[in-house]
C-alpha cells in the first residue's frame, strides 16, 4: 500500500494565475480538453525512450496536481504507463474533499494491451489505499473480440480489482482524427466531461495536429487548453521531442509564470483552424 505525503498547497498568486484555464463547472456537449506536459529547454519530456526523467521542481509538481483535481480523468499513452509507472491520483489537498474525490480517473490509451497493469502497478495501488480511483485501459474493439485466453483472465483479474478495460470502436494507431473521436466520444458517454492529458510524446504531437468535428460538422481541435512547465535543463538529442508534425500558431491568452525555477505558459487552443 502507498501513503505518500500531501502536496504543499500552492500560494493565491499560483491559483489565481490558473483560474481562467480551469475546466468549466457546467459540462458542454463535448469533453473539455487540457494539454499538459513538462519540457526541457530543447523541447524534450525524457531523456530517451522509455526512460522516467523528472524535470517539475516541487512547485510545479503542485501545479500539475492542483490541475488533477479539477479534472474528470488524467490520459497517457502506453508508453508513459510502461516507463513511469505514475500513480495517476491527486496529492494536492483539496478542502472537503478526500483524495479519491479529488483524485481524476486514470486512463491509459493501450490498443493492444500492452500495459499488464496487476496489483503492483502504483495507481492500482493508489486506488487500494483509497488515494486514487481505479484506472481504465483502452483498447480497441478489434484486439477485444480476439483476445486471447491469457489475456482474458489477466483483465477478468484486474476488473475483479475495480479497473476496468473498455473496447473502444475507431481506437487504432494509424489514424488520429478518427482514433480521438472515438476515445472522446466514449469517454464523453462514460461520464468524463473534463480531460488533462499529460503524454508522451506521441499523444502530445498527435493531439496537437488533430481535428475532430464539432456539433455542426465542423473541423475543429479537440484541445481547449495548453499548459507547458518549461525546466531549465538541457535532454539533449536522444530526448523524446515534442515537436509536432506542422509549424502551428493557435494559442492565445497567453500568460507565463514562475513556478520555483520552472517557467509555467498556459494558453488557449483555437478550436477552428484554417488549416484542418
Ligand atoms: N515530461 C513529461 O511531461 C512527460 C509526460 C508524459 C510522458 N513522458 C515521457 O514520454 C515518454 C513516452 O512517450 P511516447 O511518445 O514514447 O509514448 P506515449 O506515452 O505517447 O504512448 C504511445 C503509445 O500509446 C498508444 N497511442 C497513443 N495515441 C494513440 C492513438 N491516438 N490511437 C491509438 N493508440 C494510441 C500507442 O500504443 C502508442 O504506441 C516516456 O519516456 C515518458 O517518461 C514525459
Ligand atoms: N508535469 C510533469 N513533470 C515531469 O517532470 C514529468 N516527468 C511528467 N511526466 C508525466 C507523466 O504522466 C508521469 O508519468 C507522471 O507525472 C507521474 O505521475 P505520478 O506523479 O506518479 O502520479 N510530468
């Protein structure tokens, strides 16, 4: 079991300088999307493939736990699951509310099930110990209706421990506009109508250049909000880039702030694009 110490609680001028970018009270017909991920100085989140590199300072670790807590579920790639190991919950302590209230539902997008979460697996163990909830994976819909005997008692064993793996129909590598449509649209009718996405780099890229149609049949990003914590270190050319896969100017309301060392930017994503 976990008993990880709460967070400090960040000073009014943090919360303040983040207000305008938390998710609306009152959901809309779509998922409120926030972006958000730590960077070095050359644009990378890890050293290498597959390697956890912390480069929050303690302030801006806060930060992404504050935004957490104001988030239905929190999504990372499998990769980020199979090099992290995160726990996924909240540790900012949020008055009136225990942790697995405060905690988002973690979400691994994991088409194949390559993941193996088991007991051991720290937001697993984050949810045994009450300070998180359980996760989903989701997989496709194709690799559910042939999966194998092996892997069906390994889910039936986790979902007796309260994850849970969802088939989700359109969730396939090759295509992003069509692949996030269908992870939005089934986590919007599962109930999660705020979303921070956290990584890595393939989702971050990927997300960044999609488009999904609206309620009008209009192309439009699925990103609401963009949050960077920029960290003062170099990763060097074997680093994992952010960089996406066209030049792209659709932030505004931009503001920066100081986190300790780190430099934070929040912004707002331009959901109609000329170029979708
Ligand atoms: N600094 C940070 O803020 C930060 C945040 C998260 C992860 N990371 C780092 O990033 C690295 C992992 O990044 P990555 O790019 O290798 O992997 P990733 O975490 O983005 O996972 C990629 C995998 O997720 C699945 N996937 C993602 N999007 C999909 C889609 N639209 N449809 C279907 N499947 C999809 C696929 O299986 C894909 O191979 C790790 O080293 C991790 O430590 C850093
Ligand atoms: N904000 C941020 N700063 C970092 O320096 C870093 N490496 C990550 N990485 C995001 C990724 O999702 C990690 O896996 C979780 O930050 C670990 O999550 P936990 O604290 O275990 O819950 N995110």
């Amino acid at each position: 079991m976990t008993t990880s110490q709460p967070l400090d609680l960040l000073p009014d001028s943090s919360t303040s300088f983040l207000s305008p970018y938390l998710p609306p009270s009152a959901p809309s017909d779509r998922v409120f999307v926030t972006l958000t991920y730590a960077a070095s100085l050359d644009s990378r989140i890890a050293l290498g493939h597959g390697q956890r590199t912390q480069l929050s300072g303690s302030e801006s670790k806060c930060m992404t736990h504050y935004l957490r807590a104001h988030h239905d579920g929190i999504l990372v790639g499998v990769n980020t699951f199979l090099a992290d190991n995160p726990g996924l919950n909240c540790r900012y302590n949020i008055a009136g509310k225990s942790a697995v209230e405060a905690s988002p539902r973690p979400i691994i997008i994991d088409p194949t099930f390559r993941c193996k979460i088991e007991s051991r697996s720290k937001s697993m163990m984050a949810a045994a110990s009450l300070e998180g909830k359980e996760p989903w994976i989701l997989v496709s819909a194709e690799w559910r209706n042939s999966v194998s005997p092996s892997d069906l008692v390994h889910i039936q064993s986790i979902e007796r421990m309260g994850a849970r793996v969802i088939p989700v129909v359109g969730l396939r590598s090759d295509n992003r506009n069509e692949s996030w449509a269908a992870i939005l649209k089934s986590l919007k009718e599962l109930g999660i109508h705020s979303l921070m996405v956290e990584g890595g780099a393939r989702v971050i890229n990927d997300l960044l250049c999609t488009a999904v149609d609206d309620i009008n049949g209009a192309k439009i990003s699925p990103v609401d909000v963009v949050i960077i914590t920029i960290a003062p270190v170099y990763l060097g050319k074997n680093g994992v880039e952010v960089s996406p896969a066209s030049a792209l100017d659709n932030l505004y309301d931009i503001t920066w702030d100081q986190f300790g060392r780190d430099c934070i930017m929040a912004s707002f994503n331009k959901k109609l694009r000329a170029d979708f």
